[in-house]
C-alpha cells in the first residue's frame, strides 16, 4: 500500500492555511494560463473522471485542466464501466490505485465516494454528491477575494435551497471564519447536524431582506438539484418569495457581488436579468473552477513538492 493520500471530500477536508496556499497558487496559475505560460507539473499524471451526473463546468474544467498541467483526463461514465453493472465501489477503487494517479468523482451518494477514499491509495475528490460540492466553494472563495477581499469576518447571505452548495458554504464558513445567513422556507433547511457543526457562524434567517442586509456575497442555486426533478412543481411554489432580483441585492453592501454555480434558471431563483447585472461575477466564478482545481490537483498529488508554502 502506497502512503495514505490526501482526499477532498468536505471544504474542511483542507485547513484553512492549505486553502489560502491553493488560492494563492490559483492566482499564479490563472495569471500563466491567460499569459499563455505553459505550467506542466503534472506531466505523465493520468485523472480519472467518474460522473453519475451530468456536468458541464466541472467536466470542462477538470478535463482541461489536467491536460493543462501535462497530464491526461478519463472521462468514466458508469454506463461504459462495470461500476454501472455493479463492480463494487472498494474494488474498483484498488483497481484505479493500480493504475492512475487520482480521481474526482460526481456521485449521487456521498456516502459512495466516502467508501471510495476508504478503499483508495491515490487522491479522491468530490465533484458534487448530493450533499456537498467543495470544489465550488473553492472558485467561490477564490471570486470573493479577486472582488472584494479577504473573506475573513465578512457576511455571504444564502437565498435558496438548504442543498449540497449550502453545506459546503456552511463547512467554509467555519473554517475561514466568516458569516453565513441562510435563507429559504421552513422545510429546506440544511440537516440540523450540521446547523449545529456551524452554529457559531451560521444563522437562519426567512426574510430576504433582512437575510441580504450587510452582505457582501449574495449567492443561490436552483430549487430543484440533479436527482429532485420531480419535485420542480412543489419547489416552485414553495420558494416563490425567495427569488434574488436586482432590487433584493440593493439592500445588500454597496460592494456587493452575486454569485451562482450555475447552470441557472433565470425567472425561478434568480431574475431574468440578474446575471448581466454589473454586481454578477458568475462567470468569472465558473472560470475559477478551472484554477482552483487545478491548484487543488498540484496539492493532492505533489504533496510536499506543491509550488505554494502551506
Ligand atoms: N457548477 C457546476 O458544478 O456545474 P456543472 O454541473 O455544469 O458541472
Ligand atoms: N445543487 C445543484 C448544483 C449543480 C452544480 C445540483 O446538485 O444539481
């Protein structure tokens, strides 16, 4: 058995000094690649790509990165592999030990890729389960401080859904220390285990504009996440009073940034119009995705060797 790797599972799964020194190095990797620097220190490394859902952004930014930094891209989807016939999780992750040199994964259960890093000998991250998507956070945070600074003892106001981009919001807030409100209707709150992991930074709040006020982040996501289609119709009524808006946002700090994941559906949980607003950073926040992982690959796979002092 190899030494046993670093996996990426919760935000917190990091300290916080290891997530400033991969921001840091997300900087120089995003100044390289728009200068055209080529920065191949993962050459000859193979990434395998698992995906039970589908993707855009993470796709496109894992895949592009890792080829960015010298090294190859699978892409596994369980349909073409025996895990979609059933290949155990514990033996398919020795069988990649044998052969690549890490993994991300996107699972509907988080639980499936906890059993992953278990059995795994090479790097595991989490590219989005049901119940967390730290990589997001990461391009967040990275977006947060390009615009508005150091996210230390700042306010992110949470409109929306209790989901996975929430309980990764709520494992940042802890561990870089700044305030969360979360906001949505009573009955798609986070899972009260993890309101009490975060208490000291993390507070319920049901009116918008009281959730919005002070913010400097306001942020959401769609009703509906992958795997809750059938649930759209409900959600929409259910959450009707909490679609952020330009006029929502005015009642935020003056500086002010929006932020989505993305893919959005403009008319549900934002605006029509939110995401050509100047206070918008959605797209550079989906181009972080890029540098941030690629600094998060140089960490996992580089260990002491990783450009960045932690
Ligand atoms: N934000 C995000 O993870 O997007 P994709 O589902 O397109 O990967
Ligand atoms: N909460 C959404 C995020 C998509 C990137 C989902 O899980 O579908």
């Amino acid at each position: 058995m190899k030494q046993t790797p670093r996996h990426f599972l919760r935000f917190n799964d990091l300290s916080a000094d290891e997530v400033h020194a991969v921001l840091r190095r997300a900087a120089v990797l995003k100044r390289e690649q728009h200068a055209g620097t080529r920065h191949p220190t993962l050459a000859g490394k193979t990434l395998g790509m698992v995906f039970e859902k589908s993707s855009t952004r993470t796709r496109v930014s894992f895949e592009a990165g890792i080829f960015q930094l010298g090294g190859t891209g699978l892409f596994l989807s369980p349909r073409d592999t025996q895990l979609g016939r059933g290949e155990p999780v514990e033996d398919t992750a020795r069988v990649f030990s044998e052969m690549i040199d890490l993994v991300m994964i996107r699972a509907y259960d988080h639980a499936m890729v906890e059993t992953f890093a278990e059995y795994s000998s090479i790097p595991v991250i989490n590219a989005l389960t049901d119940d967390h998507h730290p990589c997001q956070i990461l391009a967040d945070i990275q977006c947060f401080q390009e615009h508005v600074g150091a996210i230390e003892g700042k306010t992110v106001a949470w409109v929306g859904d209790g989901n996975n981009m929430a309980a990764s919001w709520m494992d940042a807030a802890s561990l870089l220390n700044f305030n969360l409100v979360l906001c949505g209707p009573e009955g798609y709150d986070p899972a009260p285990e993890l309101l009490a992991e975060h208490a000291a930074n993390v507070r319920i709040e049901r009116d918008p504009a009281k959730a919005v006020a002070g913010a400097h982040c306001v942020t959401t996501d769609v009703w509906a996440s992958m795997g809750q289609e059938d649930e759209q119709a409900k959600r929409e009524a259910d959450f009707a009073e909490y679609q952020v808006t330009e006029a929502l946002l005015d009642l935020a700090d003056d500086a002010v940034i929006f932020l989505h994941c993305l893919p959005a559906h403009r008319g549900e949980e934002i605006s029509e119009t939110l995401i050509d607003d100047p206070r918008s950073r959605v797209f550079d926040e989906a181009g972080n995705r890029l540098h941030a992982q690629k600094a998060l690959m140089e960490f996992l796979v580089l260990g002491e060797a990783f450009p960045e002092t932690v």
